[in-house]
C-alpha cells in the first residue's frame, strides 16, 4: 500500500493544473495516502523542493490559472546522475509515487523515473491536445474557448473595418486548436500542420469566399516563417486591409472551465485510484468517453491519428 505521493507540473502551463493537483491531493487524502508537492517539475525534485499539503491549503487553487507548485524546462533530467538524486531525494522522504502532470516530454521524465523504482502515473496536461492517447488533454478546453472569444473580437473590429485578419495559434505541430476553432468561428481560411496551405491557395480561398467584408485566415504556430509577409500579399491580392494576430501565451492562461474542471478532477481520482491498484508508468487518457491507462513507454511513440474526418467536417460547415 502507498503511503505517501508527490504531485510536479511540468512542462507548458495549462488551464486545469491546479485543478488537476487539487483533486489529485483530495483522493490521496481520502485513500489515506499523504499528498507532497514538488515546486517547478523535476527541477524541484532534483533540488529537493517539496513540501506536504493539506486539503485546506489547495480549497481554493482550482479558481486560478497557472500553476500554483510552478513549472520549469529542465532538460538537465535526461542526465542519469541528476535523476538518480532526484530519486534519492524522494526516497529520503520515503514517497514512493510521482503524479506527473504535464505534456509528452514530462511522460518521457516519468518513464525514466519508473526505470529507477518510482511507481509514476501521468496526467495529460497541455494546451495542444497533442498527445496522441487521448481525445483530450487538461487545458484544450478552455484554451479553446480563449481563442474562440479572441476571434469573435476581431471579427467584431475586422466587420467594422472590412479587414482581413490572419491569426495564429498555438499547437506545438498539432492543428486541433486551430481545427477546433475555425470550426466554431467560422474562420473562412484554415491552414495547419495536417493540411498546410501556400498563400496562393489562401488568396484563392479569400477570392473565392462568400463573406463580404471581415475574414479570418487561421492558422497554427511554427507552419511559417514571417506571418507579416504573407499579409502583404494577401493585402495586395484582395486589394483589402490585412493584420496579423499572434494569440500566443494569451491562449496558455486563465481559470479551467467548467466542463475541463469536471474532466480534470475525475481524471485526476481515477490517476489516485489506478497508482493504488498497482499500475506504474502509466498515463490516463479518456477515449470515447471512458478513462484508461496506456504505457507511457507506448503513449511517446505513437502517431498522431488522422485528422481528416474532423478536416472534411470543417470544409462541409465553413
Ligand atoms: P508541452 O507539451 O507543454 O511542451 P512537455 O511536458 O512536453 O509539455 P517538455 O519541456 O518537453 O514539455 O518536457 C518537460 C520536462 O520533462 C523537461 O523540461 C525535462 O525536465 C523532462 N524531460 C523531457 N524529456 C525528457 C527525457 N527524455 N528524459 C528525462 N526527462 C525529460
């Protein structure tokens, strides 16, 4: 039986961390298991900076965005010496599981340590919607609803001034926010990693449209090299105004929603109660609507699934 777990957020931020580490510390407490806290990922671990919690002192965490134990880069963790007193550090303190919330690269941080005799679970947390086990990851929502309520006050403006607006999007190489988003704004352009556009065939697209005045072109980060040239041409094509919006850590902040909160929290008690059942160097993914476990080991070498059906969906509706 585990007596004691330590909770890290690593990695990008995300809308849900806190949540995430709130419900993680009230099933831990109700399991009869004490929760600890390590500040700023597994930097924290490696300087041994880790404290216990009550469920007093997380009551009110799940209100605020961020990260309220901080999250750091630590690439240093990929070196066996800085992970072996990682370890120790943890073992001093006789904490025998690690729930790592965070993206692809914290599972990777969590498998090594599941190497060494650390039971671990991961949660998913990120934005992107990036990792490939699940249909949703802690955060996509309620960035989603930003980018959303971000692109509606452009429309608002680029209606008034019959502009064109090219937005960019976060995605880390994964096009569903921009996807997600276009779909439910009615963007008139989308261009993403799944299916990248030339300016040519956006100017096409803003020619061949039937909005008359305002048009947004989305679009995902780290597809382009400069977004302010492609305006230019757009601009002198259409012979209409055309601005660049870059969302960028906009999208990373704010308080979860309520449906990412609901998620968050049930993901995060099945994590408690699969650590108690025995199950080590796992990660929780919800598909179909159910929650699961896969190997990490497995989650980090997966394909991103197609992305064509939710594509066709976007082209049939816009
Ligand atoms: P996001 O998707 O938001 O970028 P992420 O978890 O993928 O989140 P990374 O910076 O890639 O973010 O990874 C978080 C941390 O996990 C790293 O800073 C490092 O401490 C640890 N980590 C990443 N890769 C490895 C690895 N191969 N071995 C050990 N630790 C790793």
């Amino acid at each position: 039986m585990i007596k004691k777990i330590a909770i890290l957020t690593s990695g990008g931020d995300c809308p849900g961390m806190n949540v995430a580490l709130k419900a993680v510390v009230n099933s831990a407490i109700n399991n009869n298991i004490e929760p600890y806290v390590v500040f700023e990922g597994y930097k924290g671990l490696y300087e041994n900076n880790f404290e216990k919690i009550s469920k007093e002192e997380v009551k009110f965490i799940d209100r605020k965005g961020g990260t309220v134990i901080y999250s750091a880069r630590f690439p240093q963790f990929a070196d066996l010496d800085i992970r072996k007193k990682a370890v120790e550090n943890l073992k001093a303190e006789g904490i025998e599981a690690l729930v790592c919330i965070g993206g692809d690269g914290t599972y990777k941080g969590a498998a090594r340590l599941t190497e060494m005799g650390i039971k671990t679970i991961g949660l998913p947390g990120t934005i992107d919607n990036d990792i490939s086990s699940t249909d949703f990851t802690i955060g996509f929502n309620t960035a989603l609803e930003t980018i959303t309520n971000a692109i509606d006050n452009l429309r608002d403006t680029s209606e008034s001034h019959n502009r064109i607006n090219v937005v960019e999007t976060m995605g880390h190489g994964c096009g569903d926010l921009a996807i997600n988003a276009a779909i439910i704004t009615g963007a008139e352009v989308l261009s993403v990693p799944e299916r990248k556009l030339t300016t040519k065939q956006m100017i096409d697209k803003l020619l061949a449209s039937d909005s008359k005045r305002s048009k947004i072109v989305l679009v995902s980060e780290l597809m382009y090299d400069d977004l302010n040239k492609i305006a230019e041409e757009i601009e002198r094509a259409t012979k209409q105004e055309t601005k660049v919006t870059i969302l960028g850590h906009i999208q990373r902040g704010g308080r979860a929603n309520a449906i990412e909160r609901l998620l968050t929290i049930r993901m995060a008690n099945y994590a408690v109660k699969m650590l108690i059942k025995g199950k080590t160097g796992v990660a929780v993914n919800i598909v179909n609507n159910k929650f699961q476990t896969k190997p990490i080991l497995d989650i980090v070498k997966m394909e991103r699934p197609s992305k064509q059906k939710i594509l066709s969906e976007y082209d049939e509706i816009v």
